[in-house]
C-alpha cells in the first residue's frame, strides 16, 4: 500500500470520527442547557473544552460569550477558522477521502459527498437555525451512513485497516476528553449536586453510552461506575479500552506479528503497551486526571510514530540518491 | 380516427418547435429514419415539464457522486459539475463503421510518424513533410531521438476530434496524442442515460461503453517490460487540484490499479519504484496524466520540483513503459496536422479515409498573405495551444483584435495556422432558461486504445455541445457541456 494513500486513510478515519463525535456533544450539550442545575456558562465551557477551544474561542467573542449557546455552537459548528469545528473536519475528512477516489468505494464516497453538499449548499444551514437538533441528528447519522458504508461496500484490505485505526484512535482522544472535561467540572460542584444523575447521564449521552452502561450497571449511575465504564468496559465501542484493542488490532492486519519482511513497528508496541497499562488499572481510585491526561498524550505520541515510520519515513530515507533498501520487492 | 383524437388530446411534442440553423447540419433532422424515430418516440411522450426534472435529476446525480472538474480561478479550488445534455448525439451503425475505419488509419500513421521522427526520420528525406515544420516545433523534443519505447507503442491512447460540416461531411478538426481527456464522461453520460432514459435507450440498441477500462488496463499491460501478470500498472496524477483529477481517479478505480502522485515514485538504478509502507514497490507501466513537461526535472526542467527524476532513463532503458510515450506532441501540433494526409500515404499507401479541414500555414509566404488578407473570415489559431485559448475568431473579431493578431503573425508566422470557419453541425438540446429544445453546436471526440496488436476504438465517445447560442465554442472551460453519444448496433 502506498505510504500516501495510508495517510489519507487513516485522515479520512480520524476526521469523520471527530464530525461524529462533535455531532453528538454538541446535541447533547443543545439539550442539557434547557433544563441543567447548572449555569449555562459552565455547561458551554465543557464543550468548548472537549474541543480544545476554549481560548481561541475568548479571543473571539470574549470570555463573557460563553453563555451563549448560539456563539459557542455555531464556533464549534461552522467557524472555518476553527480546526476542529465541525465544517472543517467534514471538509478535511471529504479532502482526504478525495484525494483517494480510486480507494474508498463508490457507495462510501457518495455518502460522504451528499452529506458534504447538504452542509455546503445552504440546506444545512438553515436546518440549523431552524433545527439544530435535527441538523445535529442528520450529520451524525450521515457520518453514521459513511462508516457503515466504508465497512460494508470496502474490500478489508489495509486501506480499511488505516481507515479504521484512523477512526479508533481519535475516538480515544475523544472519550478521555469527553471523560476528563466533565469529570472535572462535576467533581467541582457542591456536594449534593455531585451525585445529581442527570448530569452524568447526559456525560454517557455524549459518549453515546447511556443504554450500554444501564444494561451493564443496571441502573446504578455513580461517578465512579460511570468513569470505570468508559475506561474499562470492555464490550462497550467506545471504551478506552476497547478502543485501544481494537486499534491494535488494525495494526497487527498492517503488520502481522510474524511478518518477516516487515521490521517491527515501534508505534505497534507503544499501543500495545498502552492497552495493558490501562487494563490493569483500578479507575475509581486513580487520579482520573493524570490517568486521562497520560491516555490522550500517550495516544498523540502513538499518531506521531505512525506518521514517522508508514506515512512519512520512506520518502525521507529513499528519495535522495542511491541508498541500500533491504525491503525491495522485484 | 383514432389517431386523430390521440393527437388533440395530446400536448405538442417538443419537437414541433424545433427549427434547425441554416447552414448547419443538423444531427436529427440530416440523419435516416430510424434515428429520427428513436428521437421521436423519446420525445412524443414526454411534456417539457417532465424533461426538465429529468434533466434536473441528471444534474443531481453528478453533483452527489462528485463528478465535478476543478477551477482554477479560486484559491480552495471550487469544483463544478461538467454540464449535461441528456439529449443524445446519435450515430448510425453505416456511418460508425467508415468512421472506425477512418480512426484507425489514422493512429496508426501517427503511430508511424512518431516512431520515424525520433528514429532515421525517412519522412524527412522524402520531402513529404517540410523538414522545419517538424525539427522547428516546440514539441519535438530531440533529446527523445534513438529511444525505442517498450513494445514499440506511443501512442497508446488518443482522442481525435471531429467535427462536422454543413454538407454532413465528418472532418479531423485535431488529434490529442498526448494526455487525452473526457472519457470519464462519456461513462458517466452512459450511466445517466440508462438511468434516466431507459426505454429509449433499450428501443435505440446501443452499443455499450463500459469496457473501455478493461480495455484500456489490456492495452497497458500489454507493453510492460514484464509479464501481464507480473506487471504493476500505475495511473499517475498531478493531484487532486488538478482539473481532470476526477478522471484520473475514476480510470484508476475502473481499473482497479493504485493512483499515484509524484513524490510517491523514485527511480533507483534505471528502475522505478512506488514508496509503499512495506518499503519501495516495483512499478512497471504509468498510465501519466501530466504533461511531459512535469515529467523528469532531469530532462525538461531542472528547476522543477515536480516530476520524478530519472523517469526517463527508466524509460529509455526499457524498465518501465509511459503510456503515452513523451514526445508525442510532434505529431498533434497544429503545424504538422496539415501533413497528416501525406503521412498516412507515406506510411501505409493508403488514401486517407478522413477528411481535414483546409488549412492555411502562416510560414508559407503563399498562404501567409492570404490569410492576412482574410482574416475577417477565418479562424487563426496557434500552433501549440489547446482548450480553444489564443484563437481569432475572424468572423467575430473586432478590428483590434485583427491587427494585433496580423502584428503576431507577422512577428512569428510558424506560430500561426488558419482555418475557414466551419459550420459546426447541431444537435436538439435542452435549453434550461427556455424550457425548451433548440439547435446547438457540437463537436465529437471518439477515443482509440493502441496496443502491441494494433487499435481498438471506443464505440461511443464525448460529445461536446457549445449551449450558449450562437456559440462555437464547446470547451468546458468556456460554456460548454457534454451529450451521451449513442453508437447504434447493426440492422439484424
């Protein structure tokens, strides 16, 4: 597989999570303000957070804006000067996707152009200020439809491999993010609105875990059950720790363990590394914060080894002259 | 009695409306019988109203699946659809036959020429061809001269554009022997008109199109330096900004080979190879859509970063095949299209099948004063631009623009050639701002495959249609849009 077209793969993956996973907090967050305990500046500030956008988005609009839903969402929505929102990445996940016509199926591209021009031809746009909680609804399932596509019309070759190690690991980001953020806020809060469920339940929402984790707890909503659930559950797709599995999986289709004439990888044993480290924790009783902080820096650094050693490295090392290349094909 | 009452209850067909130019062929109204009935019978049933959504479902169609060319003008690069017809050009199975003939006989003395032009060059000696009109061109590129590609073949794709006449007579208005656009089109319409007008299309019995990218995968493989099997066939792009990028990635995908860019290839030791993430990858054919120009910095531009360097002593080492072959542009420059009759007596004794349109070199002091003299009345155009830019449209020229042309011509007469306007034949054609049918102007490129066995044309091709009206002009880049073209299947 071409070390290009890898890139875009995984690209494509990582943005259309992140449409995805922006969708649902922002839609989340739309209806936890209506009838939330808490200040609307505080609930808007986590979303702003999960983004990583909170100063950039004071430097525009100053700090007092972020109570105001209608800023802060169409910031995180259309703002084309904001990378993560959620314009940009379509844009960026549909660029990518272009860039590799001949890989991704037709059915797949079809689905990720039609919700592209649906957001880009003015429909979208007025969904939204009509109904952002249709239009919120629409792109998810859009992105829903693209994923769904990509695995059932895409041979399961390495390009769905990156595609999908794509799509795992920005979940991870996400998650620890979502996790963190809220995490942090809630245990801020006066003693008696700590435990208040709804909050919680609306933090599950964003991750898309609140029938999961009932089905799995039964009902029991505690802030330690709950983070223990995202971290560690392991039949839950969102988990760190399923997450986690699952990228090293896609890795191991890339390079299977036994391949000889494919050196070892070192972002390969970094996951896997992470994964156990991860698995033998005992959440409820860590310093959730470190333990996110670690995850989200550790799964960057991951990405970075990835670019370096398939995306990236081959063009440095071959491109300059004659130089001995062990790994040849005839 | 029947009938009668039929035709009161019924609305007008559209094409009772329908008045074709003076002067111009007209495609439906010239042709025989049965075509006009198929157009008919497409037509009578349908009110106007109904064509338009139809049309406007086309537009959709092409606008979701992202069928769009790219625009320069803009920063972002805004993408457009490449408008369409669903109107068909239709071509009788008698008239395909002496067209396909025609076609043939053509690359193949093309094929010849270029193969002679970077070899002994015997056309020269002959005098059939002016020796400067070749050796002068900014297309022939001398360094090429003794390299025998692989397999033999140079021309391994070409779209060859017609037009016709008022008189209905079809004439080789250009040869494109270089990086031939359109066909992705001419797929995409196909699939459009078995979509949209199913019935007429299975009463009309087409001949299909779809075997175009095996064919064309066949072609290539069969030039590699190694076996068909063992052979790993690229297409290569200038990238995703570049105005045919749908085309290069939908021929790639059709073909079901990688689409690379520049950076992706290296050569090592005269050999080419792809950067993959098990490490570098033998590649052996490149279908490249960039021009020659883009090629090699080692050969054409020492300043470039674009290119791969080395490509070519690859290439002239008989390791890796360049469909097509760089060099080619001798053969389809303006100045040398007027020897094309002569090439192909030369090459294979034969009388040309294909008519040209007369042709006024600006070099010859003969007709260098007689086109200064006409200008008004004819169409200057220079030797070494394509997509209809750097042209005198006499007939539409102001005065300044005749003197300024007159100037260059003066200053650089092997630059120029001229042709008399010629009556661009038309076609019934969806009119969005009328809701109705009128005439207008197309032209056709049909595309021809060559391989070590000889060529094969495509039995369909694109059909372009200037839809502004009164325009001649059917680039895509100047108002122009695109028709299915209907090849007929044979009586019985």
């Amino acid at each position: 597989m071409i070390s290009r077209v890898a890139d875009h793969c995984f690209w494509m993956g990582r943005y259309l999570e992140r449409v995805e996973s922006t969708s649902r907090v922002l839609r989340v967050t739309s209806s936890l303000v209506l009838d939330a305990i808490l200040p609307p500046e505080q609930v808007w500030t986590s979303a702003l957070a999960v983004s990583g956008e909170e100063k950039p988005f004071a430097e525009r609009h100053g700090a007092a804006a972020v109570g105001d839903g209608f800023r802060v969402t169409e910031f995180l929505t259309w703002d084309p000067d904001v990378p993560s929102s959620l314009a940009r990445s379509l844009q960026a996940a549909r660029e990518n996707a272009r860039s590799i016509r001949e890989v991704v199926s037709l059915e797949a591209w079809e689905a990720i152009n039609e919700l592209h021009v649906w957001l880009n031809d003015g429909s979208g746009r007025r969904e939204w200020a009509v109904r952002p909680d249709a239009f919120y609804r629409q792109v998810r399932t859009g992105t829903q439809l693209i994923l769904g596509a990509v695995e059932h019309t895409m041979l399961h070759d390495n390009a769905f491999d990156f595609i999908m190690l794509g799509v795992f690991l920005e979940r991870v980001g996400q998650t620890a993010r979502i996790l963190d953020v809220h995490h942090h806020a809630l245990m801020q809060l006066p003693p008696d609105l700590v435990r208040e469920e709804t909050l919680w339940l609306s933090l599950l929402r964003a991750c898309a875990g609140f029938e999961p984790f009932m089905k799995r707890k039964a009902g029991r909503v505690t802030p330690g059950e709950v983070a223990t659930f995202l971290i560690l559950e392991q039949r839950f797709p969102r988990s760190l720790v399923f997450c986690l599995q699952e990228a090293d999986q896609r890795l191991a289709s890339i390079r299977s363990p036994g391949d000889e004439a494919f050196p070892p990888l070192r972002c390969q044993a970094r996951l896997a590394a992470l994964a156990t480290f991860l698995a033998s924790r005992r959440v409820p009783d860590e310093d959730l914060h470190a333990l996110l902080t670690r995850v989200v820096d550790e799964t960057a650094a991951i990405c970075g080894e990835l670019h370096e050693e398939l995306f990236q490295a081959p063009q440095r090392a071959w491109s300059n002259g004659r130089v001995e290349r062990p790994r040849a094909e005839a | 009695m029947h009938r009668a009452v039929a035709e009161i209850a019924s609305p007008p067909s559209m094409l009772s409306m329908y008045h074709p130019l003076p002067g111009a062929f007209d495609e439906l109204l010239g042709a025989g019988e049965r075509l006009r009935a198929t157009v008919e019978a497409m037509l009578a049933d349908g009110s106007s109203e109904e064509f338009a959504r139809t049309q406007a479902l086309a537009e959709a169609a092409l606008l979701n699946q992202g069928v769009t060319f790219s625009v320069y003008s803009d920063s972002r690069g805004v993408e457009k659809i490449f408008p369409v017809c669903l109107l068909p050009r239709i071509i009788s199975a008698v008239e395909w036959s002496r067209l396909e003939r025609g076609l043939q006989q053509r690359v193949l003395a093309l094929e010849a020429f270029v193969t002679d032009v970077y070899a002994d060059q015997r056309i020269l000696e002959t005098g059939a061809i002016p020796r400067e009109v070749v050796l002068g061109s900014a297309q022939y590129l001398p360094a090429l001269r003794g390299i025998r590609p692989p397999a033999g073949v140079r021309i391994h794709v070409s779209g060859i554009d017609l037009i016709r006449d008022g008189a209905g007579v079809f004439r080789v208005l250009e040869d494109n022997l270089r990086t031939p656009s359109g066909v992705s089109y001419v797929l995409e319409n196909r699939l459009l008109s078995k979509r949209l007008l199913a019935r007429a299309f299975a009463a009309a019995r087409v001949r299909p199109v779809n075997q175009y990218p095996a064919r064309l995968a066949a072609a290539l493989r069969s030039v590699s330096p190694v076996s068909p099997e063992e052979t790993t066939l690229v297409v290569l792009t200038p990238g995703p900004y570049n105005s045919a990028y749908f085309e290069h990635s939908f021929l790639a995908r059709q073909m079901g080979v990688e689409l690379v860019e520049a950076a992706d290839l290296f050569v090592d030791d005269d050999r080419l190879f792809v950067h993959t993430i098990r490490g570098p990858k033998r590649v052996h054919v490149v279908y490249r859509r960039t021009d020659d120009a883009f090629l090699d910095p080692e050969v054409f531009r020492p300043d470039s970063m674009l290119g791969v360097r080395g490509l070519l002593r690859a290439w002239a080492r008989g390791n890796v095949a360049l469909a097509n072959a760089p060099g080619n542009g001798v053969a389809d420059d303006k100045g040398v299209y007027p020897f094309v009759p002569e090439m192909i007596r030369f090459y294979l004794g034969e009388e040309p099948l294909l008519e040209q349109v007369p042709t006024y070199r600006c070099a010859r002091a003969e007709d260098r004063a007689y086109v200064l003299e006409h200008l008004a009345e004819l169409v200057v155009k220079v030797v070494d631009e394509a997509g209809g830019y750097g042209m005198l449209m006499g007939p539409t020229s102001t005065a300044e623009e005749r003197a300024e042309f007159r100037r260059r011509i003066l200053a650089e007469p092997r630059r120029y050639i001229a042709q008399p306007r010629v009556e661009l034949s038309t076609c019934p054609t969806w009119v969005p701002q009328g809701q109705c049918i009128a005439p207008r102007r197309v032209d056709f490129r049909p595309y021809v495959l060559n391989s070590a066995t000889g060529p094969w044309v495509l039995p369909g091709g694109l059909t372009r249609v200037a839809l502004r009206e009164g325009s001649y002009v059917v680039n895509s880049s100047q108002g122009g849009g695109s028709k299915d073209t209907w090849v007929l299947k044979g009586e019985g």
